[in-house]
C-alpha cells in the first residue's frame, strides 16, 4: 500500500481528568473512503477535530502528505486542503447560502471595486453556490440568497456538504454527514461521497449508521475508549462484528490491530 | 461477511425525484409581511417613522415638516453614536461606552489644541486615535480577557468618565475661544448650505449689513439658505451609507454578521472571531469619536460635563432598538438604527412643539422600545 495522506501518530488529549484521545493512531490512504465508528464518548469527535483544527492535541504529531503538520485553527487545516462538515454543521443561519458556502473566503470583484471598495463579487459567488447544490440535487432550493434558517435540517446539511465538497482539495471529513437527514436526502449525500472519491479525494467518514459506512467505506476504524482498537475491512466483516468491537462485546483478534 | 441488507431503499424507486421541496402555498397577507421583515428589518423602523411624520404634520399643520432638518441638527451626536453601538450589537456584544469616549475625545480634542498648542487638525486626529484606543481596549477585555461586552464596558465607561473629568480638570473651553483661535474643532457645526449662499451672493456682489435676512427675492436662495443642514448632519449620513455598504458588500461585514449569529459556527466556518471582534470595537471607538467632534460643532464649547457622557449610551441603545437590531446579534440593518435615531428626534420635536408635558416622549420611546422587541420577536419565529 502506498504511504498515507493524512496520519496521526500518538495523539493524546486530555479535557482536565477525562482523556479523550489516548496515545491514538490514525492513517488514512489515498483515494479511500475510511470509516470511523465508535460508542458514543468513544472520542472520535475529539480525533476528527485534532485531524481539522479545531481542537490543539496535548501531544502527538499529525502527518499530511508526509509533511509534519500542526494546526492552530480549523483555518489552518483548510489552507491544507483539509475540509470538515462538523455535526453542527458550522452555518451562520441569518445568512444566505451563498454567504455560508463562502464564508472566509469570499470572492472579490476584479480590478478597482474589489482592491479598493473591497466589493464583493455576488453574481460569480451565487453563480458558483448554485451549481454545487445542483450537483447535490439540492435544485428545489427556490433562491440562493434565502437565509439557511428559512432551510430544512437536511437542506442545510446539503449547504454544509456542497461547502467542504467544493473547497476540500485534499482530505474531505464529515462528521455524522447522515445523521439529520431522511433516506432520500442519505441517499444523495452517500451518492456524493462516492463522487468525491471518484475524483480522487480521499474522505473520513464518521457516522453511527452501520449500514452507511458498510456501504460505501473501504476500511473501518474502530475507535474504543479514545483510541483505535482495530481497522477492519467492511467486506470481511459483518455490521455485528463491528457493533461487538466497538462496544466491548468482543475482542478484535491480534492480527486486526495491525491492519 | 455483510449481512443480507434489508434493501429498504428500494422503496425509493417510485418515490418522486425532488429533494425537500417545501409548499409555499400558505401565503395569508400577515404570513408574507412577516416573511418581507424578515428580510428587510428596517423596514419596520422606516414605516414608524413615516406615519409619526405623518401623524405630526396632521397634528401641528405644515409648520412641523421644514423643523425635520432641526430633527437632524439635533440628533446627529445620538445618530452617529447609535451607528457605532449598532456594529457592536450586531455581534452579539453591547458597548456602554461610546458615550463617555465622545465625551473624552471632544476634551482630548480641545485640551491638545489649547493646553499643548497643537494645531487643531493634529488635535483632532488625535482624538480620533483615543477613540479607536480606547475601542481597542474594550475589543481586547472582550476577545482576550473575555469578559462579557456588557461588564466589559460598563467598567470602560466608568473609566473613561472619570478620566474626563481629571483630565480635563473640568474646565470648559468656551465658544469664542474656539471660534477665534481653532475654528477647525467646531467645522461639524458649520452649515454648507449658508456658506454656499454666501459665497454665491459674494459672487454676484451682493452684500448685507449683518446677518442675511431669510426673505429676498431669490426664492431658490432663501430655500437654501433656511435648510438647517451642517457639515455634523452629512457626516452622520454619510458614515450610514458607507458602513451599509460595508456591512453588505465586503467580506469583513459578512463576518460581523456571522459572529453575532453564531461564533462558534463562524470560527469552524474559518471566520477569525477575535480579530473581527476586535476590529468592532475598535470601529466602534472611533465612530464614537468622530461624535464627539460632532458634539463640538454642535454645541459650540467643549465641555467635559456635556450629557452625553451619561445619556449618550442609552440614547443609542434606545436609537438601535428601536432601529430592530436585534440585541441576540447577526440581525438588523444599519439604516434601521438611523431611522429610530430620526424616531427619537421627532417625537422629541413633535411633542416640544405641540406643548405637552416632556415625559410623554419618554412615555412613548420606552412604549416603542418594547413594541420593536416584541416585532423582532415575532418576525424571528418565521424561522421555526
């Protein structure tokens, strides 16, 4: 196998006496679909959020492309190219679609009116926002320029989704991308997934759907009491093998915790 | 090896193709001018505002309506406070200082031209950077320190006020002083419209033993000449459409908006949080300075004891209120807290003129404050 794009070696967190990440390991390969399932309080929020930014490990070494790599803030990880959708889904809800897809990076005008006035550049950000949400199928959406609160939950989900999948050059992390939304809208997001990977961006999926993950995952990350307790391959396994490691039901054979 | 899915998502085959399409079709009048608030929240304030000129000019005839160019003369300081606290409140935050930073600066501005000898427009830069300063400091116990906005300046203004007084040993410098010696520090109380009557009718060679009387024969003339605008009032104006284009066409007012919605989303969003917080505040601080060379021009003196140090903070706050900001933050427009300053002014006018007891525009702006609340309330729930 080649070398990971994205690695995590050792990485500890502590929240006072409560550790959430203990001495954890994470690889994930070029061009997969890694899924990442685990109890809840397991610390799979606090691994995802050590690999984006948005939490600084206590210690740790996070690898990107075999560069060492530490992130201040979740800005940092995604001038890497590292894109999260967060299970709160980060969206301003006063403000348009259009303003959420390009919060932090807005385009400007060219030429005077954006250098000088810093105007900025509506007609190609709608013009942009409107063709990712196509690609979602999120086309019933009336008026880009609606306010995301006047959105249903999985609407939103579809802006933050349409968000990470347009600007995520390297690595795409969705956190319980799923977990709002009904079987039709699932439908789309997994289809998407799936797209993404075609185009050769590899993704973290995090998500307490077995089904889901077994679907569309190539390897699965089973995270126990704030670390990895195995990697197993979704075509070997069945979805009940999973759901026994994870809870402690059953221990991964000696083999599993090297894969 | 998986086990032999239910396959329940082939109940999706015949299921109809649009993604979470939502019946609009509930279009009862209220339901659609709550929808248009919604996105509009200073309409609400404008229409206010309509009808009390309205109701006034009914009231008091057609001498009510050539008083609105006073209404402005005379809240231009509120104004222009009003519009610094809205950039404060738009993010969830409240600054109790702007008040006592107008106050402190107008001093600032008069000492340095005096006491130090500056010239006047050294002074007044000076006075413009305390006020940014001093927003910095409020910026930095809110970003850092993190100390809520409201105890935060709460305890600035405090500061400030007494800094005031000891600094300015309480000594007014007076009028004539400043016009004879720095005319520059009172120019926001000059009036264009007369200077530019002026300097026409000197073209022409016409001249008058003192003051121009507001009747010759030059109807177009007198008209300019009677328009109560000063240089305080464009600035005021002005400073509103300039920040209502910032606040809706640049990157920076996308982000205040998105911190007074929701920080945490704004900062995963990778919005930096503190550094837009602190340019607010820092904003903010030299808005409320450029008040307080507004108050200057308007009240001639400085003075150290002017009462706007003390009222200048809730007269804002009311003016933003009133305006439908909302005090949640991320909501409300700019225009809306020029409106409900005008509000304010011409309730004060109005009622002055008509002669009833003062404290029945008290009676009517704290009815008002609730009124807006109770508004912004309800045009929120179009949301759930």
């Amino acid at each position: 196998m080649s070398d990971p794009i994205l690695k995590a070696v050792n990485l500890t967190k502590r929240y006072g006496k409560v550790v959430a990440l203990d001495h954890c390991d994470f690889e994930l390969y070029p061009g997969e679909i890694l899924g990442v399932i685990g109890d809840n309080g397991a610390g799979k929020s606090t691994l995802i959020k050590a690999l984006s930014g948005a939490v600084v490990p206590d210690g740790g070494e996070v690898w990107l492309e075999g560069q060492k790599v530490s992130f201040g803030s979740p800005n940092d990880a995604r001038h890497a190219g590292i894109e999260t959708v967060y299970q709160t889904l980060a969206v301003s809800p006063a403000l348009s679609i259009t303003d959420n897809l390009f919060m932090g990076r807005e385009l400007r005008q060219p030429g005077i009116m954006g250098k000088v006035f810093r105007r900025l550049d509506k007609a190609r950000m709608e013009e942009f926002a409107r063709q990712k949400l196509n690609d979602l199928g999120l086309m019933t959406i009336q008026n880009i320029n609606q306010p995301v609160e006047t959105l249903s939950g999985g609407q939103r989900q579809g802006v933050a989704v349409a968000r990470a999948a347009a600007f995520g050059s390297k690595v795409i992390i969705l956190d319980e991308p799923t977990a709002a939304l009904g079987v039709k809208e699932s439908r789309r997001v997994l289809e998407l997934i799936k797209d993404v990977r075609a185009r050769g961006i590899p993704i973290i999926l995090i998500s307490h759907n077995m089904p889901h993950v077994f679907e569309v995952c190539d390897r699965v990350h089973v995270h126990r009491l704030g670390k990895r307790l195995c990697v197993i391959d979704p075509k070997t396994h069945s979805m009940s093998d999973a759901v026994a490691y994870m809870t402690g039901a059953k221990e991964p054979d000696q083999h599993l915790e090297d894969a | 090896m998986a086990e032999t899915p239910d396959n329940y998502e082939s109940g999706l085959k015949d299921a109809s193709q649009n993604v979470a399409s939502f019946d609009s079709a509930d279009t009862s009048v209220v339901t659609r001018i709550q929808g248009a608030l919604h996105k509009t929240p200073s309409l609400v304030p404008l229409i206010v505002l309509v009808c009390a000129i309205m109701i006034f000019t009914g009231w008091l005839g057609p001498r009510f309506l050539p008083q609105m160019t006073l209404v402005f003369q005379q809240i231009q300081i509120v104004g222009i406070l009003a519009l610094a606290q809205t950039l404060v409140i738009l993010t969830a935050g409240i600054d109790l200082s702007v008040g006592a930073i107008a106050v402190f600066c107008s001093v600032i501005m008069g000492q340095f031209t005096f006491r130090y000898g500056l010239p006047p427009a050294v002074a007044v830069a000076c006075g413009l950077a305390a006020g940014a300063a001093i927003g910095a400091v409020s910026g930095w116990l809110v970003t850092r320190v993190r100390i809520p906005p409201f105890i935060a300046t709460l305890g600035v203004w405090q500061i400030v006020l007494a800094a005031n007084y000891i600094y300015s040993k309480n000594e007014t410098i007076r009028a004539r002083d400043i016009r004879e010696e720095a005319p520059m520090l009172q120019w926001l109380g000059l009036k264009p419209n007369e200077q530019f009557v002026t300097w026409f009718e000197t073209l022409r060679g016409i001249t008058y033993e003192r003051i121009r009387p507001n009747d010759t024969d030059q109807f177009l003339l007198d008209l300019i000449w009677q328009t109560k605008i000063t240089y305080g009032v464009l600035v005021m104006i002005g400073l509103t459409i300039v920040l209502a284009y910032v606040l809706r066409s640049t990157a920076w007012g996308r982000h205040v908006y998105a911190v007074g919605d929701d920080p945490e989303a704004a900062e995963l969003a990778g919005v930096n949080v503190k550094r837009t917080l602190m340019s607010v505040y820092m904003l903010a601080g030299l808005i409320a300075a450029i008040a307080g060379w507004s108050m200057i021009g308007r009240f001639a003196s400085v003075s150290p004891s002017a009462s706007t140090g003390l009222e200048g903070n809730i007269e804002s706050i009311t003016a933003v209120v009133i305006g439908g900001i909302s005090l949640f933050g991320g909501r409300g427009s700019i225009w809306g807290a020029f409106f409900g300053a005008v509000i304010v002014g011409v309730f004060m006018l109005g009622l002055g003129m008509a002669g009833v007891n003062p404290q029945w525009t008290f009676m009517l702006i704290g009815t008002l404050i609730i009124v807006a609340v109770a508004i912004d309330q309800w045009i929120r729930k179009v949301t759930t």
